[in-house]
C-alpha cells in the first residue's frame, strides 16, 4: 500500500438536496463508514461535499475498499489519491512518485485541478499549467495533451491539503440506502427480483426481504439459493433481514379449491397480503416485486390489477417497463445472474396453471377464492415464518 493513500468520494443527486442535505450527507458517511469497516479502520469524514476515508492502519485492505466503496449508494465516483502539502513542488513530486507506473507506460498527459479551497492564491487553470509545466520537464518523453492525453493527472486543492490523483472510477450511483424509506421486497430465486430489489436500494430505500418456500414442494437449496442472492445484495445494501414464510397449505388449498386457471393469481394475492401484513409490523410503508408488464400471464395489465385488489399500499414494480435482455444485463452488472440461474424451483413454479387466465377480472377471482379461509390461512402462515440476518 502506498503511504498516505486513501479515497476521495463524490455526492451525486445528494448535493441537490437543499435542506436535507446534511441528513443526507450524515446518512452517506454512516453507510460509507460501516461498509469499510470490513477492510480495516477507517476514518470517514465529509467536507464540502467530497467524502474522504482515510486508512488509520497500514493494514487496511486498499483493494477490498475500493470495491466495497464503489458499491455505496449515494457515490456518483471513487478515486484513491495521495494527499500531500499545497505547493507546485509538493504536488509534482507527489505524481511523479504516485503515479510513476502510468507515466511510464503513459505517451501523453494533461494535468487537470480543482480548487476547492477558494482562497489559495492560485486559481485552477494556474495549478494546473504550474504542474503541468514541472511534470512535462520531469518527463521530457511524454507529450502533453490537453484533448485526449492517455493520462490525466487530478489535483485538487482543498482544505488542508492538496490530493493527487489519476482518473476516478464511477461510483454505484443513487441515493443512501435509509434516506428513501423502508419497504418490503418480494424475494424469489429467479433473475428478476434481485435486480428489482436493487433498483429500489438504489433510490435510498431500505429493505426487508421476504421470501415464501412450500416444502416438500421446494427444497432446502431453493431456499438456500434465495439466502446467497441476498447475501450478494448485502455488498450494496448492507445487511438485510430475509424473512422465510411457509406457503405449502396455501397452495394446497388453493389447488383443492379453485379455477385451474387462477390458481397463479390467487397465489400472488396470498404473497401480496402475506408481504403486507410483514410490511405493516415492521413499518414498512411499501411492497416491491419484479414483475414486468407482459412477461408472464400473472403481469399482464389485467392480472397485475387483481394483484393489487389486496394490497393497500404502494406496490414498487421498478422492472415493470423494462426488457428481459436488460433485467439479465442488469442481473450480470450486480453479480446476481450466476446464481440466479441455478435450477431451483420457485413456489411459482408448483402446481402452475396450464392456461393460466390473462385477462381475468376482479370480480371473478374475488369469487374464486370464496371457499379459502383467508384470514386463517394467513395467520397459519405467519405463525410459521422465521428470520434470518444476512450479513455482509
Ligand atoms: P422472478 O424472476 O423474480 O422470480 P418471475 O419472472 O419468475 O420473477 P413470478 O414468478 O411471477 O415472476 O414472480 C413475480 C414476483 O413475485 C417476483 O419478482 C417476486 O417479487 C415475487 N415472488 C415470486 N415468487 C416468490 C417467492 N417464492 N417468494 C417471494 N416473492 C416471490
Ligand atoms: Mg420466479
């Protein structure tokens, strides 16, 4: 590890906030702090608006916490850079020796500043041909070129020291998980749910997983497979409460008791009211799924509003216009889709219709439920659910 070196963070939206701003920006460095801890003792700090975490040991793990901070919602870019004093010679000296490996392998460069300490006696164009100057003399072999260097050296002058950098890397973007409620999400181990789940996080969303199995109809390693996803949805959210809810007598009573044809959409309203009755003791104050319009027959139009007949509070569907093409890309970019594609059943996938109603009406399916205790299957189900904690 190079000495000194640590990260400097970049808001995003965060910076728009007006008012907010300062829970937000708490909110960001609490979120930052907790996930490097992980990597070793950091200090985390935030001034006007770049937050810096610096290693308070040599044996942080650099590389872990650059990862771990790309992965922090709320952080538009992450560079890891070298602090040094805020003069021409210190900070010449300072790239010359940080970045010597892309100087060498570097045929062209330009120095680009940013001065956030208002009241140094340079201004950033001047920083930058000051530097520039000194680093084109130091290193006569490279050109210097201001419209597409192969290098761009940073500096930044900032309160009590300058900092050294090359490029930052984008960060994951959004805002800090906590800062856009608490909602509860519908958990399966197929591909799209993860991504939705990660979607609404993005937004600042704090979340509670809720996951239905139907033993002996799914298995331990479906549900195992649902607790990993969850696991690797940690690295961005933090830690998450999964909670496990048996669904084997509902479908069982729907099977002996309904239409074939609404078997999966009466399914889908157990899950709802199941979900929202989880969502209400937790205080929760929305459900989110990753249903997309069309995808299957329980997401038509029609379908999706029989669905929600039960629900009395916001249904988050963040898939819902988009392709299967960019849900698997999406699934690819969070390091789900691996796991997602295992081949586990889903409770979905038992006792499915084989002409599922796509245009079914709400009166209908209200009709078709009639025979089903409701409230006695609900409280059965509840009464079988159990939590896990999910670390990271
Ligand atoms: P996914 O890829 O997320 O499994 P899907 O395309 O298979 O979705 P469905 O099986 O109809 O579609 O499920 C729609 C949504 O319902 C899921 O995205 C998820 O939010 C929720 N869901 C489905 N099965 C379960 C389950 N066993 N536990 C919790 N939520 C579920
Ligand atoms: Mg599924």
């Amino acid at each position: 590890m190079r000495q000194n070196e640590m990260f400097l963070l970049k808001l995003g939206e965060v910076v728009l906030k007006g008012q907010n701003r300062r829970s937000f920006e708490d909110r960001l460095v609490a979120n930052t702090a907790r996930r490097l801890k992980s990597c070793g003792s950091f200090q985390v700090y935030i001034r006007q608006s770049t937050i810096y975490a610096e290693p308070a040991t040599d044996t942080c793990d650099m590389e872990a916490a650059y990862a771990a901070a790309r992965q922090v919602f709320g952080v538009v870019s992450v560079a890891r850079a070298v602090p040094c004093e805020k003069t021409v010679e210190s900070i010449v000296e300072t790239a010359k020796d940080y970045l010597a490996d892309a100087f060498a392998s570097a045929r062209s460069f330009k120095v680009e500043s940013k001065r956030a300490d208002k009241n140094y006696p340079l201004n950033s164009i001047q920083v930058s041909q000051a530097v520039g100057g000194e680093l084109a003399e130091a290193f006569p072999h490279i050109a210097v070129d201001v419209h597409n260097p192969d290098l761009t050296v940073h500096v930044e002058i900032r309160e009590k020291h300058a900092y050294v950098h090359a490029p930052a890397v984008p960060g994951a973007g959004g805002l800090p998980v906590g800062m856009g409620g608490h909602a509860v999400s519908l958990l399966s181990g197929g591909l799209d749910s993860p991504v939705s789940s990660w979607m609404m996080a993005r937004r600042g969303v704090e979340l509670e997983m809720v996951h239905f199995v139907s033993p002996p109809y799914t298995s331990q390693q479906a549900q195992d497979k649902v607790l990993e996803l969850a696991h690797l949805l940690t690295a961005w959210c933090g830690r998450l409460r999964v909670h496990i809810v048996p669904f084997t007598e509902i479908q069982e009573e729907i099977r002996k008791n309904c239409p074939e044809e609404y078997f999966t959409l009466i399914m889908r309203r157990f899950m709802m009211r199941l979900a929202q009755a989880i969502a209400k003791r937790a205080g929760a104050k929305a459900l989110i799924t990753g249903e997309s319009l069309g995808q299957v027959a329980s997401q038509t139009m029609m379908a999706l509003g029989v669905t929600d007949d039960v629900t009395q509070m916001p249904v988050l569907r963040p898939l819902i216009g988009m392709d299967k093409v960019e849900i698997i890309r999406m699934s690819r970019e969070i390091g789900a889709y691996e796991t997602s594609i295992l081949p586990y059943e889903d409770c979905c996938t038992v006792f499915t219709p084989r002409h599922p109603s796509t245009r079914p009406k709400v009166e209908d399916v209200r009709a078709a439920e009639a025979k089903l205790d409701v409230p006695g299957l609900m409280a059965r189900s509840l009464e079988g659910e159990e939590w896990v904690w999910v670390k990271p």
